[in-house]
C-alpha cells in the first residue's frame, strides 16, 4: 500500500481522501518545521504533501528514497529544489487554479482599504484621537484601474473592477484584442497605462522580463498621486523607488502583500504612513485552503494508483506506455515552443502546430500541451503542461493541430507557427535516431542545428564577410563557440546563424554583435538541460 506524509496543516478532509483512495497515510504537521525529524523519516514515503512550511531541498531528497511525488498544496514551488527532484525522478505537482478567486479579492480589498486609508483611520480612532478631517479618500467609481497581467487572477480582477463601476485598462503582450474585448477591458502598454490609470495592481510572474517592472522610471511616467496594489510576486516593484515616489508624493499610496524578501522583516516601506502592509495573505481564506488541500490529496493518490499525472510542473501527462516512444518528442515540442516564445515580442493570436509521418498517430496531446508550455514560459514563468492549455485559452490564443503522413524526407517532424499581430513565425525539428532532438527549419529556411543551453540567434543579410566579421567578434570577447549552423533563402538575401556557446552573452557582448554591419536582429536563446 502506498504512504504518504502530510508534513504541514492541511484541512482533515484531505486526509480522509488519502484514506479513501486506499493510501496509508501520516497527518504530521510538525514535522515541517523539524528539519531532523523530517531527514529521519521520509525515507519511509511514497508521497509528499506539502505547503510552503516544509523545505524540500536536496539534502532532504538524499534521504527521500522510495520517495515517487511531492505535492504543493498551492501555486508557489520557491520551497522545493526542483532540479533535485527532477534528477531522482520524483514528480513535483502543485494546484495552480486553487488560489485565483481568493487572491484577486485581496487586492480589490486592499485597493478600497488604500483607498480610504482604513488601517490608518482604524488605529487613530482606537487611540481615541477621532481625526475625521485627516482621513480624507478617494472614490474608485470611474476611476481608471490599470492592470498589469490579465491572465486568470488578473481577469477576476477586472471583472470586480468593473462592478465597482472602474475604467479598466490592462498591459499584457499575451491578451489578445478578442479576449480584450470579451473581458471588457482596453488592452494598452505600458506607459499609457502608466500615465493613464488612477490605480495600478500587479498579477503577472516575477521573470526577467518583469523583474522591477515598476522602477523609478516606471513611477516617474505615472498619474501623480497614483495608487499601487500587489498581490502577485515581491521583485515586480523596486521598493527603494517606492519608498522615494511615496515621500514625494508621485504616488500617493501603496497596499502590499509581497515583498522582495519574505519573510519581510525591517522593510524600510512598513515606516511610512502612506502604505498598508499585509503578511502574503493572497492565498490565506478557509475556501482557497480546503480547495488546494483537497486537489493535492486527489493528485497525489490519482499517481500512486494509477500513473496518472496531473499539474505536474517537472514532467509531462504522458501513461508509462508512452513514455519510452513518446518523451523525445514532447521534448522535441517543448524546445520548439521556447525558441519560438523567446523570439515573440507582440502580442499572440494563435498558434499552429503541426504533426507529421509517424509521430502524428502518438499523443499529440501532451506535445501540443508542451509545445505551449515551452512558448508561453518566457513572459509568463509559473507554467505546466496542465496550465499552459488553460492560460493560452483565457488569453484567446487559438490553438490549431493538423495531423498527417509523412510528406518530406524526415519520418517525424513538428512544425509550431506562431500568429501575432504583424507576422506568422515558423519553427520545426524532430528527432534522430539517438533521441536528441534537432532543430530543421526556421521561418522556412532549411538549417539542421541541436540545441545547447545558450545559444545566439542571428538574422542577417547575406553578405560575404559577415560570418568572419562574427566570429571574430566572438573570439574577441572569450566567447567559445560549441556548435555553428547556417542557414540561408537565397544567395545575397536573408540568412540565420544560430550559434551554440559554452556562456550566455552579456548585455553589452549582444550590442556589440547587434551593431556589426548586416545584422538584422539578434537575441540571446536559453534552453535550460538541452
């Protein structure tokens, strides 16, 4: 009989799931935070239920040997060491869509606590100071409320805004015009959101791409006297900026449930007046509780029985029948996905995905789920191969797969097209015989190229000189080439590089090749274990 350990409170409903689906279970909430008790006893488990409590980190995994799948009762996995878990094999699952409602209510809370400086005119009138004329706030009807990320927390937000009477506006290169309009909001950019919204709430991931995505020359092209919610990932704001457009009146409040660090202990924000601080309750309602606690029970035991893998963020829905045939290509889908999403820069209408000779008759499902998971990844983060179908759905992205058999000279072979507002992108690869998959083609030309963790893609036109002129570059900035694959149209037309290299380029290494003669666009590609 399989055996788990529920290792942080959890609501007893979800013990008795456990219980029901025929798996032995232990309720040892104390056990999370006894870091030596937990090493000594998980080598007795199958299972892991978890919340942010328990630190699941590679320590512990050493002696975590029966151990088959951890479950994160809740969105964030920042508490276990994915790469470890990964590496023995252990399926890392967490329930994504558990927490939405209860989050998207905290910041419509904290915007109308912010509002009318509620805390504030609470403590004062609990001193007995009853100071009427100090508190004055602002209406939010009409008022127009900008919306960073208007994926699933930041759509319920838009459509509370909305009964509170708001003007929504929203920023977010994956919200297409159709779901825009659907929705009820103007989809902007940035800085006319910025100089247009009276309120500004966060509900996008912490990446590279939004990382201080409110800096201090954010704050400066914004409404005087804004007001700004969070309740998404600490990182999107600069706090030190914040606490300097505060004092200056530049905006004229801030309502916080995430912070840079947490736990947020002497952070310099909790001393001014204008700002109400929340200790990461986005999540914290007894429904968002039972709700993740139950799905994790079910998740976990679906597994155990069954094989079944649901909201698994380290590994694909795929039956162990599959597995063995069907991995390589799912892979294959995924990296397609990723080199496509890191060269999208506008907003995404639809994909198309296509599936040819063999492969076509496999599970075409779960390609097409990493296909999107890979695309989706660079500007949204917190993606699965369960969530990204869903995520893709509530941007009005259309997904499109046509199936059929072998046409051209390669047995297998996925093409994904993406369609944005100005062009349709191309990318296709399969896999040779040694399972590694290879990229084919890209926006038609023909280029047979494997991927490496860190590579340079380069468009150019075709001039004699110019793979000279880049190589030279290369060498001159101690930049080891490992693999060089070119692909042309036309002789004298466009052409593609795409270089794999030992280190990512710096910042300024990419200037310097984007400003070589010839050069048409040039990126920095990331494919993490390629």
């Amino acid at each position: 009989m399989p055996k788990v350990l529920v290792s942080d409170k959890m609501s007893p409903t979800a013990v008795a799931i456990f219980k029901e689906r025929g798996i032995d279970v232990d309720y040892l909430p104390e056990a999370g935070k006894d870091k030596q008790k937990l090493a000594e006893i998980i080598g007795d488990y199958d299972g892991l239920a978890v919340r942010s409590t328990t630190k699941v980190t590679e320590k512990l995994l050493g002696s975590a040997h029966r151990l088959k799948v951890i479950g994160r009762a809740g969105i964030g996995v920042d508490n276990i060491d994915m790469d470890a878990a990964t590496a023995q094999g252990i399926i890392v699952m967490n329930t994504p869509f558990g927490n939405s409602i209860t989050t998207a209510e905290h910041a419509i809370s904290l915007m109308m606590a912010l509002a009318r400086q509620i805390p504030a005119a609470d403590a004062s009138t609990r001193a007995s100071k009853w100071e009427k004329s100090r508190f004055m706030g602002v209406e939010v009807t009409s008022k127009v409320l900008g919306l960073i990320g208007c994926g699933n927390i930041g759509s319920i937000v838009a459509s509370r805004a909305q009964g509170l009477q708001m003007t929504v506006i929203a920023f977010d290169p994956f919200l297409t015009p159709e779901r825009a309009m659907e929705l009820g909001v103007e989809k902007v950019e940035l800085e006319p959101l910025l100089a247009r919204a009276d309120f500004i709430t966060l509900h996008t991931p912490l990446i590279d791409g939004t990382r201080n995505i409110l800096s201090a020359e954010a704050m400066d092209k914004m409404k005087r006297g804004v007001r700004i919610i969070n309740c998404a990932r600490g990182g999107l704001i600069d706090e030190v900026a914040l606490a300097g457009a505060l004092k200056s009146g530049q905006v004229a409040g801030a309502a916080l449930d995430v912070y840079a660090t947490e736990p947020a202990l002497n952070n310099p924000l909790f001393d001014l007046p204008n700002v109400i601080c929340t200790p990461h309750l986005g999540a914290s309602t007894s429904e968002a509780q039972e709700n993740v606690a139950l799905q994790v029970a079910e998740q976990i035991s679906a597994y155990l029985n069954s094989g079944e893998i649901i909201n698994a963020l380290n590994f694909p829905s795929i039956s162990a029948e599959e597995a063995p045939r069907l991995t390589p290509f799912v892979r294959l889908a995924e990296l397609l996905g990723s080199f496509a999403g890191q060269l999208t820069e506008t907003s995404i209408s639809g994909i198309r995905i296509e599936f040819e000779g063999e492969v076509a008759k496999m599970n075409t499902r779960s390609m097409s789920a990493a296909a999107l998971t890979g695309l989706l990844k660079p500007l949204l983060g917190d993606v699965n191969m369960v969530s990204a179908p869903a995520m893709a759905k509530e941007r009005g992205i259309s997904v499109e797969t046509v199936n059929r058999d072998q046409q051209g000279a390669y047995e297998n072979y996925i093409r994904l097209t993406v369609i944005t507002e100005r062009q349709e992108r191309s990318v296709a690869g399969t896999v040779f015989s040694n399972g590694r998959p290879r990229i084919i083609q890209i926006k038609g030309t023909n280029l047979e190229a494997e991927l490496s963790e860190n590579m340079l893609y380069v468009t150019n036109r075709d001039r004699p000189g110019f793979v000279g002129r880049l190589g030279t570059l290369l060498g001159e900035e101690g930049i080891n080439i490992a693999n060089f694959n070119l692909g042309r149209i036309e002789a004298g037309q466009g052409a593609i590089v795409l270089i794999g290299v030992d280190e990512g380029l710096s910042d300024v290494q990419l200037e310097r090749v984007v400003a070589i003669d010839g050069v048409v666009q040039a990126k920095r590609l990331r494919f993490p274990g390629a």
